[in-house]
C-alpha cells in the first residue's frame, strides 16, 4: 500500500503488476496485458505467473483482430467458444490449466460470448437456431457459476424445444448448485438414461456425480466409457434415490428398448457385445422398471424376473446388490 508517499513493507509492485495485468486480460484488454507483462518480465521474467500471464494474453491478442471484425452476436459468441477450446487445449499444453491468468480469461471470454449469445437469441428466427443458441448461452452460464441464470435459460430451452442428455445434465448440474438436490438427481439420471456420450463430464462438478465416478471406476475399472455406467452404479449406490412417476408412454418405451437390446445382447458375440454400450444401457432400462413396479405398480412376479434378469446379466454388480437390499419384493409397498 502507498502511505504518504511511502511503500510499507509488505508491499510487492510486481504482484500489484501482475494482479493488475490478470484484471487487464479479464477487461479484455489484452494488448495493454501483454504490454504489462512484457514490462514486468523484465525486471523479474521468474516471477510466479508471468510467464503463466503472458501466454495467456498473447493468445488471445492475436485474436483480437478477429473478434473485433465480426458482427456482435451469433458469429462473435461462436468464434470465441470455437478459440476456448484452442485455447483450453493449448492451456493444457503449457500447465496453464490451473493458473489466475486461465480463470481471468474464462470469465472475460464466457461472459463475453453469453452477452453475444442474448443478444443473438433476441435476433434469430428459427427455433432451431433459438435451441442451440439457449443451449450455448446455459453452457456459458455454468460455466461462470450463474446457477440461476442457467436454470432459467436451460428451463426456457427444455420447455419450448426439446431435451437432451447435454441439456439435461447441465440444468441437473445448476439445480445441484441452487441447493434442488432432489430435482437436480432425477434430471441427472435421466440424462444419462438418455445417451451417456453426450454428457460432458468436465462441466459436472456436482458431489453426487463426483462420487458415481469414483464408484465406477472401482466397480468398472476397464469400463471403454465411465459415462455408460453412471446410471447402473449411482442405483447401485443409492445416490440416485430420486424416483419419477413414469406414465404409460414412458413405460411402453423402456419396454421396447429392453426389447430392442436384449435382442442385440443375445444375438452378437461375447466381444462386441463387451466392445459396445449395450450392456450398461440394458442394465439401466431394466433398473426404471424395476422401480416401476416396485414403487408404483407394485407387481411381485415382475420383480422377480427383472432381479433374476439383472443377475443373469451381471452377476458381479446385482447379485450381492440383492441380498443387502432391504426392499423384500415380497413386502407390497
């Protein structure tokens, strides 16, 4: 601190630099940071995130130019997702990963685009465009800890459009954050219900998630895709507790599905099957019916057979899950 005219002990000018270069890059005013920088680098080039801070900047001064000549909005925001993974890749590259410089720069480039994506959404036309458009401006949301704000806007999307896996697990993931942790665990697995390869795990950041991917990694450890077992295991665990009340269109689905994968399951050897997903996603259309008649259409004959099916299937994973369940299919609920 300046006092009279004086530096206090404490006071370091080069992190007063540097915190004042990071407030630069997260201004966007990256030519000015890498003046900064460069400034700084030469009185001490071994400081603690100089380096770290330069490259940062330079990366995205030179694409200032870019970013300056395209229209504001749908084309802006794209462009600057598009060089967020370049740049998330190349930070990956030279340990900035974890660095105040990174985080300086993901928030001026997700608010940024998020801005640009409103801004594109008042504009566009199509719904289909409106779909992508609110799913990017969710992404940018998450990513910038606005868990309300991504409700809202993924909410909007899912109510007007359509659902997806992507979708669903990043609303899960904001409704976790807002502390609807009931709501956040069924639409977390019915997202991974619906398709697992969609499903960005670096976004999810959720403890219940967190945990189903440690649970997974000890009960599937040469698993091709951890995803594809979330569902099965977070069951298992109990860490998916929350049940939906499934409406006879929904019911009809899971069967055909069953249908549809059983009849690969049986039919193709022992190698593509163990090479595929289908076993995981099997598993899990017999688990929501499981819960289905147990909880909701209580029926003792089918719970036997979809027991008895699951053990068949993986004896490793249900048939201990079995003896320890406390819900005895032959007390009605």
């Amino acid at each position: 601190m300046d006092r009279n005219g004086q530096l206090t002990f404490s006071d370091d000018p080069l992190l007063e630099g540097v915190n004042a270069a990071y407030q630069l890059i997260e201004d966007g005013d990256f030519a000015s940071a890498v003046r900064k920088i460069d400034d700084l680098l030469s009185v001490n080039p071994e400081y603690p995130g100089l380096v770290e801070g330069y490259r940062t900047a330079k990366f995205w001064n030179n694409r200032r130019g870019e970013i300056a000549r395209l229209e504001r909005g749908k084309q802006t925001a794209d462009f600057l997702m598009t060089q967020w993974e370049t740049f998330r890749a190349y930070s990956q590259e030279k340990n900035l990963q974890n660095s105040s410089a990174f985080k300086s720069a993901m928030r001026y480039i997700f608010f940024t685009a998020s801005e640009n994506y409103k801004l594109a959404f008042k504009s566009q036309e199509s719904t289909a465009d409106n779909y992508d458009l609110l799913l990017n401006l969710g992404l940018c949301f998450i990513t910038l800890g606005e868990y309300r704000q991504t409700v809202e806007t993924l909410e909007y999307a899912r109510s007007s459009y359509r659902s997806s896996a992507r979708l669903l697990s990043l609303l899960a993931e904001a409704y976790y954050h807002t502390g609807e942790v009931p709501k956040s665990l069924l639409l977390f697995r019915e997202a991974f219900s619906i398709n697992p390869a969609e499903i960005e795990l670096g976004l999810l950041k959720a403890k219940p998630i967190q945990e189903v991917l440690m649970a997974v990694a000890e009960r599937k450890p040469s698993a091709a895709d951890p995803r594809e077992w979330v569902p099965v295991v977070g069951f298992i665990e109990d860490i998916f507790f929350v049940k939906r009340h499934l409406n006879m269109q929904q019911v009809e689905g899971i069967r055909r599905d069953i249908y549809t994968l059983e009849k690969s399951y049986q039919t193709q050897n022992r190698e593509r099957v163990e090479n595929s997903n289908i076993v995981p996603r099997l598993l899990n259309k017999y688990l929501w019916m499981l819960d289905y008649f147990e909880f909701q259409q209580y029926n003792f004959e089918s719970l036997s057979e979809i027991r008895t099916r699951l053990i068949q299937i993986d004896r490793g994973l249900f048939e201990e899950f079995f003896k320890k369940n406390r819900n005895d299919p032959k007390k009605p609920r």
